[in-house]
C-alpha cells in the first residue's frame, strides 16, 4: 500500500529498488511498482543470493557454492570451492548488459566474455541509465534490448 501511484512514500519505493540494481527512474513504470515489490526478488532462493554475495568477494572468480572449509571438502574433496570450468561451454553465448547495471557491472561482462570459449557478442544496452530490473520492466525494454535479443536467437536458431 505504501508504494501506490500518488502514495507519499511511493519515491522511496522507487529508490529501494535504485539501491540494488542502478538509478534509472526514466523507465520504471511506476503504476506497476507495487507489483514489483511483491514479487523482488522472484525466482531467486536465499542459497543463490548467498552464493552471489559470496562471488561478490571474491575478485573475478566464478566458483561453486561455498559451504565452508569442512562442506566444501565433504562435496568436493577439497577445503576451497571449485572452479567453474566456463571453457566446457560449447553453445554460442550472447552476452547483453548495461553500464548502470550494479548486479551485473560491464568489467564482469568482459571478464566472462573472455574466458567463455563461444561469445557471439557482447551487446551494450543503448541507454546509458538502464539498470539490472530494466531488463525484465523498463518501459522501452522491447526497443533497447528484446528486438535485438530475437534478432540474435534467429540468426542462431538452427
């Protein structure tokens, strides 16, 4: 209720969200923000933001589940996590991203486009404020990023 259109707080709704994901008010649609918020962050377990966060502190490192020294050496033998080993990818990967994206930051884009062994491309988002949320609600999602996104997946559909 208290991020209804009109709502006197609805402002700090809007940048609880900024918070997380990147500062873009141009393209949020504020008449659906009460339906984010009830469902953020939908599809995402408590074990995958822990192991998110935990990627977070390590310095370009793309590793599995950290279940600490003892866990880790019942699950995989060892006292550190392993590796994922990105170079056993073989499907074509396109990688879209944006610059105000603070989940996902560009320098993690070209960290990964770099060690997957089939980039087809890195395509930047157009719009300099599109945020992490934008991909799923901007208001010009299907312009900035969905028409290129079919674009790709037909030229690689086989």
């Amino acid at each position: 209720m208290l991020c209804q259109r009109g709502s006197i707080a609805q402002g700090i709704c809007d940048n609880v969200l900024f918070l997380i994901a990147g500062y873009d008010s141009e393209q949020l649609n504020k008449t659906v923000l009460p339906l984010i918020l009830a469902h953020t962050p939908a599809g995402a377990s408590s074990k995958q933001l822990t192991h998110y966060s935990q990627l977070m502190k390590l310095d370009r490192t793309f590793q599995q589940y950290d279940l600490g020294w003892l866990g880790n050496w019942r699950k995989y033998g060892q006292l550190r996590p392993p590796s994922y080993q990105l170079n056993n990818v073989k499907v074509p990967v396109a990688l879209f991203y944006s610059n105000n994206d603070w989940l996902a930051p560009g320098e993690d884009v070209n960290v990964l486009s770099k060690n997957l062994p089939n980039v087809i491309g890195k395509f930047r988002v157009p719009l300099k404020r599109f945020n992490h949320l934008d991909f799923m609600w901007a208001i010009d999602v299907k312009r900035l990023l969905y028409d290129d996104v079919i674009k790709v997946l037909r030229k690689y559909n086989r």
